[in-house]
C-alpha cells in the first residue's frame, strides 16, 4: 500500500472496533425494489451479522454489476461500487489486489454473475482472492422484464422462449467447486436464520466465499423455489448440510442419505433397514464430498442440498502477492526510478 | 595482410532477414545494442510474422530486422537498406525490393538449395542467372562454417545450427568497424547456466569477425562515426520499455502504487512483461482472464488509491470500450494503453498502423470524452505515457495513450532525463467529511474528490448510472443528465488551458503545413529535412495531445495554403482537423502495416508545392 494511501485512510478515532447495529449500515437511499422481493430479506441478514464482524464500516466495499440485485450497495452504508454487467468480480479482484486491507464484496445474480460474468466469476473462484460473493438466484431475468437466465429450468416459457427453453441450466454451487472455490454454500431467502448463519461464516472464511441464495422474484418467477422454503413442504424437500452430521431430512426427521458406492439414496430410519450410523456424514473440508452433494441439486429423486458445501482454506491470491512484493522489496530495497533510469548499458556523449 | 582500406560514411541502413527461427530479431538487436554503445544515431524496425515458428524456408516465415543508424540525426529504420543479411532463399525473396540499387546482398549460400529455392518460388538460383547484377553479391556457406568452429566441440546439430546468426553478426560487426565486447558480455550473461552454449556463440561470432577480416571476397570495411546528439548519458530504449518505465515513473511521483491489469496481446505484451519485474517498485502487475477483467481490475484499483492502468492493442481496446464509459462516468483516474496494430478485427497483429485514433476519441456509447495523447517516437513513449497519467490523476479522468507497433518494438538512443526535473504529479486523497460530496467539483479543473475505501467518514457509493451532480446520488433527472453530460465534457476540454501551445517547426505561415501524430514523426522530419535541403519551404506540426488538441491549432493551421496529413489510417486525423478547424486537408494515407518512407512523403511535398507555386 502506498504512503499516501495509507495517510488518507488511518482512522484518527480510537482504534477499538466501533459497536455498529444493522441500522449503521442502512444508506440514506429508499429501497426500491418491488414489494415481496426476496432481495430485501437478504439486505436485512446481511446488515444483520456485518457488526459482528469486528470491522469498521469505512473498511468495507460492496462491488456490484447489473440488475436487481446489483442495486444493493447503494443501500448499504459502507463504501459501494455499481459496476457494469458481469464484471464485479473483476473490478472487486482489482480493488482487493490494489487494497489488502478491505473487506470486499461481490452482490451479483445468477445473469449478472454466471451469463455475461461467468467468465470473470471462475477465474476469481480459481484465484481464491479473499472477496466475498453472494450470488441471488432467482433464475430469471428481472430488470429485463423476464427472460429466461443461465439457472432457469429447460423447457422454461418466457418472453425470450415462448416454446420453452433449450438450455440446461448451471448448478451454480457445482460450477464454483469445479472452478476450485475454496468456499461454497447455499442458503434461501425465506430463511433468515440460516442465510445469517451461512453469511457470517462466509466473511469469516478466508479466501474467495461463493454463496448462492435462493431468492424468490415474486413478479416473473414468483415461487420458483416454494418448494425448498414454504413450510408444508421444505422439510421433505431440502436436506440441511451441516459438518459432521448425518444427512437427514423429512418432517419426522426419519428420512437419510446413504452413499451407495458413488451415489447417493435415500433411505427411510424407521423401517429397521438403516439407522444413523449408515448415513453419510458430512465433511465441509472434503473437496470429494463436495462434489457429489452439490450434485444432488437437480436430481428429482434427491431432496435439495442446502447449506455449506466445502470451506476449505488454501493460499489466496492477494495474500501471495503482497508475499512476492515483500520478498522483492527485501532482496532488492525500495525501487529507485534513478537508478533504474541509468541502469544496464549507457554511454556518455560530451 | 595488409589493413584493408576504410571508407566513412555517414549513414547506413542494414536489414538482418531469415526464418523466424534464425534468430533475426536476436541479430539485429545485439547490432543496434552496440551501435548504441558507439554513440551512432539510430532507429530500428523488427519486422516479423504473426507465427512464432512458420514452416521453415517458406515466404511468410520471413523475419526481419533493419537498423538504420549514422553521425547524423536519424528519424527512420530507413527507406531503402544498404546492406541485406539473408540467411536463405526466402528471405532474400521476400526483402530485395527495399534494397538500393548498387546495394549489398550478403547471402547464406547453405540456404540457397535446391529446397529452399523451390519453397521461395525462385525457378533458378538467383545467383546464378544474373537477375541480381544491378547488387554486389556475397555469398558466404555461413552454414558450413559455423559447423566447421565447432566442430571440435561435440554439440549437437540443432545447436550448431542455432549459432549461425552469430556468425552473420560477426560479419558485419567486422564490416562496420563494431566491438565484439558487449555481444560477448550479454551471451555471458545469458547463457551463464549453459556455459556450452555461451563458448559455442562467442566462438562462430568470432570466426564470422576474423571471416570478414581474413576472407578475399570483402575488400572494404566501413567506419560510421558517432553522431552529434546533444550531450549527456544516453540508453538504447523500446516504445514498449520506455511506455512501462513512464507509468512507473508517475506512480512514483504520485506516491502511489501501479496497478496493471492486462491481457497479453501482440504487440502490447512487452509492457506487461516489463512491469512484472518490478515488484520492489510497487508494481502490481495481474494478467486478466480477458481484456475487460484488465480494464476493470484498473478501475477497481483505482478506486482504491492506485493508479490503474491497462494495455492493449487495438482488438482489446474494443473490449474495453464498455469499461472506458464507466470510468468516465466514476470520473476516476485510469490510463489505457493501445499499442496499435492492423486492423480491424485480428487484422495484422504484429504489422503497425494508426488506425484506432477514432476509437480513441470516439468508440464508446453516449457522450464519453476521454484525452487522448500519442508518443512520436519510441523514447518519447516515456514521457508521453507519464504526461497521459498526470491528467489522469490531475483531472479524475480515463487517458487513452496511443502507440504502435512500429514505436513499441522499435528502439532508438535516449537521453537519459532526470527523475528529478519530470514534472510533478500530487494527487491528493478528501479525507475531510465535512462538506464532502462525491461529485462536488475543483473549481478550476473540474475534477472531483478522490475519496478512498478505508477513509472514515466518506463511506459513498458510484456507480456507471448517471449521478446528480454534487451529491452524486443516482438520478434520471433530464436537466441534470445534459448539466452532468456538460460538465463531463467541460472538464476535458478544460485540460486544454495548461497544455503547451502547437509549436511549427519552420516558418510560421506559408504554403505548406505538414501535420501529423504518433510514429510517423521521424519520416515527415526527414521527408521536411531533404525538402528544405532543396530550397523549399515547408512547415511541420507534430500532434501529442489529440484530444483536447492544443489552444492555438486552429489558428496554426488557418495560416497556411496546403495542409498535408500523412497517416497509416484511412484520413483520420485529416477528418478531425476538418471537423474541428473547417480547414481544407490534405490526406496521405498508407495502411500497409508498414511505416511511411520518407522518401513517400517527400514526393506528396514536391507534388503540392508544385501545383501551388
């Protein structure tokens, strides 16, 4: 970091971390997205669990691209950035690389972060550069007025595909481990306390956070995701990962999974046949593991993976950086432009 | 033996040419790096295929080099070349035309078989048919005798084989009265791991030294002596060296540090290659997934405190059109470098050409105004490159700084400037919150606060929607769209009021004007030296800043009859100076990927004052 950089940004208050509320961290800015938008439960959670974090406001930046959710920074109260369409991710690796010393987040959408920025969003999931991403899922196109996104089921009718889409969608947390992320996860709209629970670990992890979050569009894709967050059906529907535990769903909590060779089944723990002990185990550091629950998204025979899929740590990209500058600037001191300038093969004209 | 005689001359045009993998490039540039050391003048044009290994012997594997280089000023790598090294048949073929008449062929007779002269389209050996009498021809087995000085030394063929270029430069560093030392020095240095491969060069570039100084078959040696040049410690420099040591250069100044987002691309990459050795500098060098990750990476590090930069080439410069909007309307400081190339699309990517000065000024949606400056020559990349990065600091703007691919690779002596004398550069970060508004503007140059991440108090939000001025907040007010649409313009037009005046070289009024930007510099001088050498006059402008352009130019202009604007575009500049001045122009276009001759220029003078007088 340079002098000057670090001149404009030494706090001259007292160096104990401020006790914020959620309230610290609402902008002056009315929310303006449409009544019923799973986005404002997501603003809600996360202004939530940031006082916890210990870090001051001024040190945090929310990086965005475009669409609905790509309006969100202008409604936290910490520094923001309203990129262009699919490239917050590369403008948040810019900012991080050139400024170690913030906390940077990505807010994208399943257009934004996996059609126009799916390039950029691999490369920093292989990068493990320490931004946070949380990506709303609502697997269409909302600003746009409801074309069919990257996520949206195939043979979906929309404006754009009127009989029905030909794509097969991403599964994003599966698009994420394949790019080697360091942290993946899942969690809902219509579930606060989880979606605090998965957030907070997110910040805490070091390296890049990748959080899909299932987010309902109530006027172009109104209830896409009922299924895995209204309460008569979520319990058969979803299985909650958590590390070190079995994985068992089901309103009775009487239903399992068993890996069976490399695939996964369900299994019923009242019949006699199976008890807990036959389950698989969930182990947020196995990269294999990870694999193949995120796998289970779109299998209709499966209940929907919810939770964190792999927080695994290994180097991170802004972290080795500094290291080579450091390394560079011990062996070779402080960069002299004179002495570079007048370096190497010179002569002299009298 | 008796000394053979010497004859002095005061300029010399030599063309190195061979397969792309004869290590021609390599030649030309050790020639010219001990030319340099001589104290000659100099220019250089590499000039080579898109291929990195072209079917070897064939016509558009061909790899080139020429330097031209003299005891007296020299602006261009030379018309025409004195003397031409070709290392087969193909080479030959491909580079006669741009040899003089009376000039020398110095020809690698190995390369001339029955193979190599099928694969050059030659249907009988040129040397032998009498088609090359109007030159003196040397045919040399340089082949055979570079085998023949290792022979003792149990290397492989591939490495004999690789050593022949040595051989060839031993030549005509004996033909031009050149040292060996600092070749020698460099291969030391170079192969210091493989001290077999080091002993191999240095002893076939000896043997070529002692060929030229003991063989019959050359009766002359040259002396070319040191030139002129205003006094002072010189270096030999690329565009592409000195455009990376400029950006260093304003970070330094600024106190800040350098952010280079970058995504490697022909002819642009040596910049990219060159910051990322200086890491001890403070040089954040990272190579973007694509073009766009390279510019907005820029912008991202901009916004925090960095100066973010980004180099390209004409292809990429598309792609960051989108981006170049955004930072102009972030109004953070950002400096884009497009080294040019043919185009359009992949276009001719080791070829040059000016033809993205329209994309520079105008190739994004809405009403975007970005400065645009252009280096002249391949030093002047330096302090160019570092003026472009003071405006983008001074004024929170995007600076597009234009190169090209003839400045980039090509290379020229440089006075070494004083670190201390460039001019200064003090950004300064708002770390007050009171009063502060993200888009409240310096009353003098428009520019609004650099306000950091990390500063307490000024937590703030931009963003590519259109912004109420002052407060910054978002707003699709139409007054304050065309009020903020002004402003952003303004603020660019304004730099115009600390840029140094047009400055004519020549009588300040009169018949003809020659104007021109970037590289084509050194060919509209020497095309304007010979013209006045016979007695005509005639007056140059040479264009740095193309957008603002400097205060006086209409005015310049107006007070000549002809204006003549060579370019290696389609009229570019001719169109703007039309636009803005209503000036009548008169165009000289040349897109051929090849730089202008002066001798091409020279002939559009004598045409014109001879329909004028």
């Amino acid at each position: 970091m340079s002098l000057l950089v670090e001149e404009a940004t030494k706090s001259v208050a007292a160096p104990a971390p401020p006790k914020y509320s959620a309230k610290d961290f609402q902008s002056d800015q009315d929310v303006r997205w449409c009544p019923g938008c799973g986005d404002y439960s997501i603003l809600a959670q996360t202004q939530r669990i940031l006082p916890d974090l210990g870090i001051p406001r001024h040190k945090m930046v929310f990086v965005s691209g475009i669409g609905c959710s790509s309006r969100f920074p202008y409604y936290m109260n910490t520094y923001g950035f309203h990129g262009i369409h699919g490239r917050a991710t590369a403008i948040a690796s810019g900012l991080k690389l050139a400024r170690p010393d913030l906390s940077v987040w990505v807010v994208t959408g399943d257009g934004d972060g996996l059609s126009i920025g799916g390039n950029h969003m691999i490369h920093l999931l292989r990068r493990n550069i320490d931004i946070k991403v949380l990506l709303f899922n609502n697997q269409i196109y909302g600003l746009t007025k409801g074309q069919y996104s990257p996520t949206s089921e195939k043979g979906k009718i929309t404006k754009s595909t009127p009989f029905g889409s030909l794509d097969y969608p991403f599964n994003p947390a599966s698009l994420a481990l394949g790019s080697s992320a360091s942290f993946v996860a899942r969690t809902m709209d219509r579930d606060p306390k989880h979606m605090q629970l998965v957030l907070k670990r997110a910040a805490e992890h070091k390296g890049t956070s990748f959080v899909e979050i299932y987010q309902n569009c109530n006027v172009f894709n109104d209830g896409a995701f009922f299924k895995f967050t209204e309460k008569d059906t979520k319990d058969d529907q979803v299985v909650f990962i958590e590390h070190g535990k079995p994985l068992i769903f089901g309103k009775e909590r009487n239903k399992g999974i068993r890996l069976n060779g490399f695939t996964l089944e369900v299994v019923s723990l009242s019949d006699g046949k199976y008890s807990v002990n036959d389950l698989l185990v969930h182990d947020e550091t196995d990269t294999t593991l990870s694999f193949i629950l995120a796998d289970m998204t779109y299998k209709p025979h499966l209940p929907r993976p919810v939770g964190i899929f792999l927080a695994n740590d290994r180097p991170c990209y802004d972290e080795e950086m500094t290291k080579q500058i450091d390394t560079a600037r011990q062996k070779r001191g402080d960069g002299d432009m004179k002495k570079l300038l007048n370096s190497g093969e010179t002569w002299v004209i009298n | 033996m008796p000394e053979k005689p010497t004859q002095t001359l005061d300029e010399v045009t030599i063309r190195f040419a061979g397969d792309s993998g004869d290590g021609m490039q390599l030649t030309g540039t050790q020639f010219t790096n001990t030319t340099a050391l001589l104290g000659n003048d100099l220019s250089t044009l590499p000039d080579y295929p898109a291929e990195i290994r072209a079917p070897q012997g064939t016509l558009f594997g061909v790899s080139g080099f020429q330097i031209h280089f003299g005891s007296k000023e020299i602006h261009t790598p030379g018309d025409q070349c004195d003397v031409l090294v070709a290392m087969n048949a193909a080479a030959l073929k491909v580079n006669l035309g741009s040899l003089v008449d009376g000039g020398a062929i110095i020809a690698n007779s190995d390369g001339f078989n029955d193979k190599n002269l099928k694969l050059a389209g030659y249907s009988a050996n040129p040397f032998k048919d009498n088609s090359l009498q109007k030159y003196r021809v040397f045919e040399v087995d340089i082949t055979k005798l570079t085998a023949l000085a290792l022979q003792d030394l149990n290397l492989s063929s591939k490495i004999v084989d690789r050593s022949k270029n040595f051989f060839a430069l031993g030549m005509m560093y004996w033909m031009y009265n050149r040292p060996v030392d600092s070749t020698i020095d460099w291969l030391g240095s170079k192969f210091g791991g493989k001290p077999e491969i080091a002993e191999a060069n240095i002893r076939v570039l000896k043997a070529g030294w002692n060929y030229g100084e003991t063989t019959e078959i050359f009766n002359v040696r040259y002396q070319v002596g040191p030139a002129k040049l205003p006094a002072g410690k010189y270096r030999n420099i690329t565009g592409n060296q000195a455009t990376a040591w400029g950006m260093m250069a304003a970070a330094r100044k600024a106190k800040l540090d350098l952010f280079l987002g970058s995504y490697p691309i022909t002819p642009a990459s040596d910049i990219l290659h060159e910051l990322s050795i200086y890491k001890n500098f403070n040089v954040k060098t990272f190579q973007a997934e694509d073009e766009i990750a390279g510019i907005t990476s820029a912008i991202g590090a901009s916004f925090g405190g960095a100066l973010g930069t980004t180099t390209t080439s004409g292809p990429g410069l598309a792609l960051k059109s989108e981006a170049l909007g955004l930072a102009v309307m972030v109004e953070l400081p950002l400096l884009c470098v497009n080294v040019q190339r043919g185009g359009p699309s992949t276009g001719l990517p080791t070829k040059t050409e000016q033809a993205d000065l329209f994309q520079a000024l105008f190739g994004r949606n809405g009403e975007a105004p970005i400065p645009v400056l252009a280096a002249a020559t391949p030093a002047d990349c330096f302090e160019t490159v570092f003026e472009a990065s003071r405006i983008a600091l001074k004024y929170m703007t995007p600076v597009i700084f234009l190169s090209d691919g003839y400045l980039g690779n090509g290379s020229e002596p440089w006075l070494i400037p004083d670190f201390d004398k460039l001019p200064d550069i003090s950004p300064t970060f708002r770390t007050k919150p009171e009063g502060f508004l993200p888009y409240l503007r310096d009353e003098a140059t428009l520019a609004r606060p650099w306000a950091i991440p990390g500063t307490p108090g000024l937590e703030h939000r931009i963003g590519g929607l259109e912004k109420q001025n002052i407060t910054g907040s978002v707003s699709y007010d139409p007054i304050n769209h065309e009020t903020m649409v002004r402003l952003r313009t303004e603020k660019v037009a304004r730099i115009a009021n600390e840029l140094p005046l047009a400055v004519v070289d020549g009588e300040k009024e009169g018949d003809l004007l020659v104007i021109g930007w970037g590289s084509t510099y050194g060919a509209i001088r020497s095309a304007i030296a010979t013209a006045r050498e016979r007695g005509k006059k005639v007056s140059q402008v040479h264009l740095r800043y193309l957008n603002p352009m400097p205060k006086n130019l209409g005015e310049v202009l107006h007070k000549f009859k002809n204006i003549l604007v060579p370019e290696m575009n389609l009229g570019q500049l001719s169109n703007v100076l039309r636009m803005r001045y209503l000036v009548p122009t008169i165009p000289l276009d040349k897109v051929q990927g090849l730089p202008f001759k002066s001798s091409e220029i020279e002939k559009k003078i004598e045409e014109i004052l001879k329909g004028s007088s």
